[in-house]
C-alpha cells in the first residue's frame, strides 16, 4: 500500500467471508486494490461489519463484495446512511443502493417507465409486491385477508398474458443468488399457502411474486457497464437458481442478442436521469432472452459480481484497468465535492 499521506483513500467494502482473510477471498477485490495502487491510491478491503472501522476516514467507499446483505439488510441500509452523513463517499449512490438493496422501489420505477409487456420484445420482468401493509415507498401492497390464490386470481383477471397459467416465483424483497427463492407450481398453489405466509412475515420488506419466464432455462445474459460504457457480458447456465461461477463463459459483443446493449443503455440513462449522471460507477444488468424477446430480471447496482475471473485474460487485463479507473475517477470527484 502506498504511503502517500496525500493519497486518495478508497475503501472496498466487502463481507467476512469474502473478505482476503475470509473462507472464500474474493480474487476480483484484491485485483481491483492492485490496479487502484497503481494509479496512486491508499487501498484498504475491509469487512463494511466491523465496527472498529472509522468510515469518515475514507474519501471514498467503494461497495464491492457485500453479500451477507439479505441476511441484514436493515443494518447495510443503516451503515450506508451513517457513511454518508457528513458527505457523499459511497460507490455507487447511497441512495440509489438503498432503492436497489429493497428491490420493489427500483423495479416499480423500471416497470412503469419500460413496461412489462415481453410481447413488445423488450420489457422489465412482471413483478408484484407485497407487505403485511402497504408502503407507498417501497411500493408494497397489504396482503389483508388475501390467499396467494386470491392474488394470482387478481393478477390473472388484469395481466393474463403475463400470468394466467404461469408458475409463479417467490422471494424476499430483499434478497439475493436465490436465498429464500421459490418455484411455486400453479397446480399445487393451495398446498403452499402455508410456505407463502411463512416467508411473507419473515420478510421485512415484503415479497415478490413473479411469472416463471421459460427463458430461464436458456441461461441468463449479464452485461456490465463502467459508468455508462458498456464492458462485457458473460453468460449463465441455464436453469432455475443455478449460480455456478464455474460454467458462466464470456460472450462477446458481437455475440450478446440483438438490441440487448441499447436497451440496457436506456436503463443505464433512466437511472441517471432519475439519480445524477455519476449515480452508476459499475453496474450489471441482467437479462433473459428467447425469440427476439429481451426481458430484464435484475439491475444489480449494489454488489454486482463482475464476473472478472470468467473473462479471457487478455480481455480480464482491460477489463481491470478501466474496472480500477472508473472507481478511481469517481472517488476523485466525490473527493472534490468536498472542497468545492
């Protein structure tokens, strides 16, 4: 680590477990720590759970590999805050994270600027939120006295061609990598009603209930973007929860589905546009695709896995570099704020 007292200082924040020392060291954190003290920074990858860590210390905080997030969600939305109490020094937008951690408040703002109409050939993936009461800002509706039944017979009568007949997944709210997700077969929705109550009222924030789109079974498209650039994609095996990092393989460009980048450049911009032009330093959008049809199913700005180790290494190489300068950049500028 550089010694430079005037060295821009950058912490990235991950979790115990991912952390250097942690049971599953997480490769892409040190590379990036590596590149960013190539360009003259003070780096530290620090566990954002330690209480011993004095935040105000940093002029940026960088969110990486914070993936104990679903199982304290409430306490990550709280340290945020805190980290930006006396100034802005989070990456990404700490208000943005917060709306992206509690996913019904920026998948509501997507579908009712995009749409979920996947016969339109490019749409955000139905969704439908629900609380033990209603929340105007996390976008939640009351279950009242409403079976899971009862629900899908609602959403049946006003969106059939999204949801009539289609099995239905469920999850928390706030939640990740498929903790707590759950494949309900629309045959069997009367023996799960005890499973969907369950899961409701554990859920702080609520749940989601989605159609189960066939093109899950494809393999999901994952592009990431350095602000608002376009970096690289890679693809996931297909399948249902399936979250193997081993069989994720790199596609080019040339190869990503036809109108997938643009479309996930105007989800890029609408979340400027919504935020500020520097909300976004890394994002990863999510995508499923099956004949001509793109549909978004997740806008990960938290903590997106950028997928570093599945690139070639020539790509990886590039990648790196402009991955370490884009956080670098804006560390800068969050840093110039203060003094301007």
């Amino acid at each position: 680590m550089t010694t430079d007292k005037n060295a821009l200082k950058i912490a990235i924040a991950s979790d115990h477990l991912n952390m250097p020392s942690g049971k599953n060291p997480f490769q892409d954190d040190q590379e990036l720590k590596e590149e960013l003290i190539l360009l003259g920074a003070s780096v530290e990858i620090l566990d954002w759970r330690n209480s011993a860590t004095d935040w105000n210390q940093f002029d940026a905080i960088f969110i990486s590999s914070t993936w104990d997030i679903p199982a304290n969600g409430e306490a990550f939305i709280r340290w945020i805050r805190d980290c930006n109490s006396d100034r802005n020094r989070v990456i990404n937008d700490g208000q943005l994270i917060i709306d992206n951690v509690i996913k019904s408040r920026y998948l509501s703002r997507l579908i009712k600027n995009f749409g979920v109409q996947i016969q339109s050939g490019m749409a955000i993936t139905p969704s439908y939120f629900i609380g033990t009461q209603v929340s105007e800002e996390d976008q939640t509706n009351s279950i009242g006295n409403r079976s899971l039944k009862d629900i899908l017979n609602e959403l049946d009568a006003t969106d059939p061609d999204n949801w009539r007949n289609r099995d239905i997944v469920v999850k928390p709210i706030v939640s990740a990598d498929g903790n707590n997700t759950f494949l309900y077969k629309r045959m069997e929705i009367e023996t799960v009603e005890k499973s969907f109550q369950q899961l409701l009222t554990g859920s702080v924030r609520g749940i989601i209930l989605q159609p189960y789109i066939q093109a899950v079974e494809e393999g999901e498209y994952c592009l990431v973007f350095l602000n608002d650039r376009y970096s690289h994609a890679i693809q996931k095996k297909g399948g249902f929860k399936n979250h193997s990092i081993k069989e994720r393989r790199f596609i080019p460009e040339t190869q990503v589905p036809e109108n997938m980048v643009s479309f996930a450049q105007k989800i890029i911009h609408f979340m400027q546009e919504s935020y500020h032009k520097n909300a976004l330093a890394r994002t990863r959008i999510d995508f499923l695709y099956s004949n001509g049809q793109i549909v978004l199913c997740e806008l990960e700005c938290t903590e997106p896995n950028t997928n570093l180790q599945s690139l070639p290494e020539d790509i990886k190489t590039e990648v790196l570099k402009n991955y370490a300068l884009a956080i670098y950049m804006e560390a800068v500028r969050l840093k110039e704020a203060t003094t301007n």
